[in-house]
C-alpha cells in the first residue's frame, strides 16, 4: 500500500468512495453527492493535506483536513475526515492514513485535530479513541437524515509539537 498525496486524477475514485458513504450510510449527515469536478479542487485546494491510500492502482481510502472554523483564533485547528472504500475496511488503512495525515499536519504548524463523527457511527468513535482522540463534546440532534434525528460526537486531538 501507499499513501501520498492526492491528485486531480485521483478524484473519480475519491468521489465514488465519498458518493457511497453520502448516499448509503448515517456516517455523514450531508445528502448532497460530491461530482468529480468538485472533488478534483477539493484536491486542489488542499494540496498536501489531501492523502490517498492505493494499492495496486487503486485508491482504497482517503483522509483530509480543512478548517475547522474561521477567524485567527482558529489558525492552529483543523477538522479532518478519513473515509475507505468497503474491501478497505479493517486492515490498518485507516490508522497509516491518520498517521500520515497527523505528521502532515504537524509540518503544518497545526496543534489540535477534531473529529465531528456520526452518532451512527461508533466504529469511528472506537477507531479515534485508539488513536488517542478523546470526546469533548455531544451535540444531540443537530443531524437530520433518513428520516431520523442524528447526534454528532466531537472528538480530538492535541498534537505533539515537533
């Protein structure tokens, strides 16, 4: 496996990897499906902190960091997302993508990493709390999808200083 940095051409594969968890799970309260395009200056815009994870050409997950919320104060915060592919799930790619989107972000001068996670989603909850994130807050209800009302978890991460 390898994990770099992504690029324009990697944006079908992000998107149909994005399109899937959007259209069929609770794992993220948007509704909207991501194009190509949009994906592709995502990319753009993230440059370094946008990561892939491939393995034998194929892309098996990605994990980002954008800001978390605007304003100076918040210069040294970003809020990150790491999503696999289904055959990706369970081998470890999600920890070497973490890993490597945390060094990237230290080199970033970024101190504290969040996590907002789906109340549908304790596996993700379980995953972070392994890689040493810790709960800071519960938001009840601010999620509305399927019909159903969704909690958010927010999680995060004090990064060691380099």
């Amino acid at each position: 496996m390898n994990i770099r940095q992504a690029s324009s051409d990697d944006a079908p594969a992000v998107a149909a990897i994005w399109n899937a968890i959007i259209r069929d799970t609770l794992v993220t309260f948007t509704t909207e499906l991501r194009s190509d395009d949009a994906v592709a200056l995502d990319i753009k815009s993230r440059g370094a902190a946008f990561l892939v994870a491939k393995r034998d050409g194929v892309v098996l997950g990605f994990a980002t960091y954008g800001a978390f919320r605007s304003g100076p104060g918040y210069a040294h915060t970003r809020e990150h997302s790491i999503l696999l592919a289904p055959q990706a799930r369970g081998q470890g790619i999600g920890r070497a993508l973490l890993q490597a989107l945390e060094a990237r972000a230290q080199m970033d001068n970024v101190h504290v990493l969040i996590a907002g996670i789906s109340s549908a989603n304790p596996a993700a909850i379980a995953f972070h709390t392994a890689a040493g994130f810790t709960q800071v807050g519960l938001m009840p209800e601010v999620g509305f999808k399927c019909g159903q009302w969704l909690d958010l978890v927010l999680m995060q991460k004090i990064l060691a200083p380099q």
